[in-house]
C-alpha cells in the first residue's frame, strides 16, 4: 500500500506540504493528471501549458532522485478526475491521497466529487494549504467575514504573518526505491493540440524549474529590490521580480518569497527597507485575491463583485475590440503593452492596469472580455489575480476608489515611461519621435510613421464611462 502526492498547481518538490506529507506516510507515488479539455473550458494560455509541461520534467528529475515516480493519468475534463483517480487508487494500491487546495470553483467542485468518491472506496483524501500564506478563510472582519477592501486585510495579515512568519514544509528525502516506474510525459501536443507550440524565443525567456525561479528570486532580492519602490511602475525598466509565472504554476512558493524577503530585512515586516516592505504589500496582493476566491464563488462564474454594475450596457463593438487586441488604437503605451503580451506572454502590472481601465471605460467594452484575452495569453494567467486585477480597473470589484478613476493613458505614459523607452522597443515605427511626441504623435506625424489614429476621444469617452456608471448604479438602487 501506498500514499499518493497529486501534483496540481503547486509543480514542486521544495516547501510542498502535500508532497512532504505523501512521504511521511509513505512510500509514495506522484500523478499529475492533464486535463486539455478543462484548460481550453478556462482559456488557458498555450505559453502557460507549454510551461507546465516543461516544468513537469524538470519536476520528474526531481522526483526521480528522490526514487518517487511520476505517473500521469489523462481525463478531459474535471468531471471525470473522480473516476480517474479511483481507477488509479485501485490500480496501484493507494490508500491515501495528499493535495495542495485550489480555489476557484471548478477545482472545488472537482476535489468534493474526489472526496465523495474516495470515501466510498475506503481511501483518505488529505487537501494541504501551499497555495497561500494563510490559508483562505482565516482572514475575517469582525463580522466574520472576507474582507472586501486591501488595505484592512493586509494589515491583518502582517500581524499575523509577524506573529507567526510561514514555516517551510519539511525538505523531501529520497525513499526506498518502489517498483512502479515513472511514466514518460505526454507530447505537448496531446495536450494543445498541433500547431499551438509556443516558439523558443518565449521558452528562453521564462526558463523552467525550481532551480531557474529560486535564481530568479535570489537575483531580484540581492539586486533589485532596493529599487522596487522606484522602478516598479516603469515598464521600461526591468525592475519588477518576474516571478509572476512560477508563482502561478506553484514551481515557487509565496512562502519561499516571503522568507527571502524578511531575511534580507533582518525578519521586518514594516520596517527597515522600503522596496522589500513595497515587494511584501505586492504578494499580500496576490493573496488577496486568492481569498476573495475561495469567499466567492460568483467570481469564478464570470461575475462581478459589485452587483450593481451587472447593470452597465456595455458597447458591442467589434472593431474596437480588435483595435485593442491587436495594438492599433492610435494610444502608444496601449499599443505598445500589447504587442509586449503578444510576444512575451507577459505584460508589466502597470500596463494591465493602463489597458484594462482603456478597455473597460475608455472603449466600455465588457471588462470579462478583456479578462478572457488576457488569460488565453498570458503565461502567468491565474484566476484569481487576473480576474481580481480585471475587476479592479473596471471598478466592478474591491477597489476602494469609485468607478470615476479613469487613467488617461497618455498622462501616464509621460508619467511612468518618460524618455519613451518602453514605446521605442515595441512600437519602432515612432521610434524617431522625440520623448515628448511620442507618447502622442500628432495626426501629421501619425501618417509620416505609418501609426493609426486614436479609436476614441479621451475627454468625451471618460466623461461617457462616468455616465454610464453613475446611471448603473442608480438603476440598482432603485
């Protein structure tokens, strides 16, 4: 007999509760079970399963010295995880299986039907937490309930995150050789169908394995983060972490963020360096809206947080929605931040929030249209802070701020990317701009340079949003 470590989001042998577990009652087996058809169901990005698929090797290596086998078991979607896991527990003895929660709905849906279906069979089903600093739900008002606002919710979590800093799971060793055999991982086209390889160039750029996100955290800690309070809004400047796409794979944990950061800072949480504590309030961030997940299940249905703007008539307009996807809406940093996405699979945080708030408010094209964009490219795209930072722009979630913040996106490119450095590299067709044309080109210069003119007038499209909005809520409260 035999206990099981089910690999999910959480592609890692280090800090892994779940896997620590699975060998404490061991010996174990690891699965990883592909699911294509889920992963197209929630438009999951091509980059974003290539680069599961290539930390699963590397995860499989590491598994191997520790003599644990990885085994893989394909279903098409979560409905049939249940009986595929039965199968799996009967096939191989398994008396107990050990995972790492999710939390957006249909991972619930799919771990009770697990649950259900082991009990019956006699086997144990574990769910561990280290997805999370703190687990989902242990972060109430006075009331009892999930916070809506970031500001009173983080503060919570630094006093408790102070009191009591993250512990790392126990460090896996290697157990006595089992007689299963590994499985060869699938060919990636078995799980993006033929033609949907993403090219080397992006691979180059986010490199797999623990061994490349650890790097990559000691390089931004020991280097970088002394300017992240500085740097961290210019897009033209490499000054954020990029550990966005191994966070959301769970190749790295935010516990393993977290101690890297206090230990750099002499174990302070609200003190001492100021881009350690800024980098600390962004992983509280992405906590956030893990917990407003888990709270809400609505959001995983494609709702909004505030009900109220369920009611915004939102424009229908196909040619905007292509001017916006494609990078041709005549605003460079719009234009830009896109074309960086669709080259990158990635797109700096100051940017998503530029290009949303455009989408949203400025074109008032329905905010979950955007949401579905990004995540079919994004390499980091996850649920709950895609939808959470979504929701936020378009003022139908937990911003504090009422939905008549509108960025104007030339003011903030002069602003965030003032020598124009981020515009020259991704649009080179207004590269012999000067620093202060080029944020926005005029109509001559637009046509010298070949550059489309601006789908919507700022003034008049902010002012409409404002309408649009205010008229939405009072139609609720009515």
């Amino acid at each position: 007999m035999a206990a099981l470590i089910w690999f999910r989001t959480d592609l890692r042998a280090q800090d892994n509760p779940a896997l620590a577990a699975a060998l404490e009652a061991g010996p174990a087996l690891a699965l990883f079970m592909p699911a294509p058809g889920q992963w197209r169901m929630h438009g999951d990005a091509p980059a974003k399963v290539d680069f599961w698929h290539r930390n699963l090797q590397d995860l499989g290596r590491q598994l191997a010295a520790l003599d644990i086998p990885l085994k893989f078991c394909a279903v098409d979607d979560w409905s049939q995880a249940p009986a595929a896991l039965a199968s799996f527990c009967q096939r191989h003895d398994i008396r107990a299986v050990h995972a790492n929660a999710e939390w957006g709905v249909n991972e619930r849906r799919r771990d009770a039907g697990v649950a259900e279906r082991l009990d019956r069979d006699g086997v144990q089903w574990n769910l561990h937490h280290g997805g999370t600093l703190l687990r989902p739900g242990t972060i109430t008002t006075g009331k009892g309930e999930c916070y809506k606002v970031f500001t009173p919710y983080a503060r919570v979590c630094r006093e408790r995150l102070t009191a009591a800093p993250p512990r790392p799971a126990p460090t896996p060793k290697a157990q006595a050789r089992m007689p299963a055999q590994p499985d060869a991982i699938p060919p990636l086209r078995d799980w993006l169908g033929d033609g949907a390889e993403p090219d080397d160039a992006l691979r180059r750029l986010w490199p797999a394995g623990e061994e490349a996100a650890l790097r990559r955290l000691d390089d931004f800690v020991d280097v970088s983060i002394d300017r992240y309070v500085e740097n961290r809004d210019l897009p033209g400047v490499d000054g954020t972490s990029r550990l966005s796409p191994y966070l959301a794979a769970g190749v790295i944990s935010p516990g393993a963020c977290l101690r890297a950061a206090l230990a750099a800072n002499h174990g302070e949480m609200d003190s001492g360096r100021a881009g350690i504590r800024t980098w600390i309030t962004e992983l509280l961030w992405r906590e956030f809206y893990q917990h407003l997940l888990a709270a809400h299940p609505s959001l995983s249905m494609h709702r909004p947080m505030r009900p109220e703007t369920d009611a915004i008539p939102w424009r229908d307009s196909d040619d905007d929605m292509r001017a916006w996807r494609d990078g041709r809406t005549g605003f460079p940093v719009i234009d830009a931040a896109m074309r960086q996405l669709a080259a990158m699979g990635w797109m700096h945080n100051r940017l998503r929030m530029m290009t949303a708030m455009f989408l949203s408010k400025n074109l008032l094209l329905d905010w979950r249209k955007g949401e579905a964009w990004f995540m079919a490219h994004l390499i980091d795209g996850e649920l709950a802070s895609n939808n959470g930072g979504w929701q936020w722009s378009a003022s139908t979630g937990t911003d504090a701020v009422p939905y008549f913040r509108v960025f104007n996106p030339e003011t903030q490119s002069k602003k965030f990317d003032p020598n124009g450095r981020f515009l020259r590299h991704w649009l080179p067709e207004l590269a012999g701009l000067d620093d202060r044309d080029i944020h926005a080109p005029s109509d001559a210069q637009r046509a010298a340079c070949g550059y489309p003119a601006r789908i919507v007038d700022l003034r008049e499209s902010r002012m409409r949003a404002i309408e649009t909005y205010a008229g939405a809520s009072k139609k609720a409260a009515r």
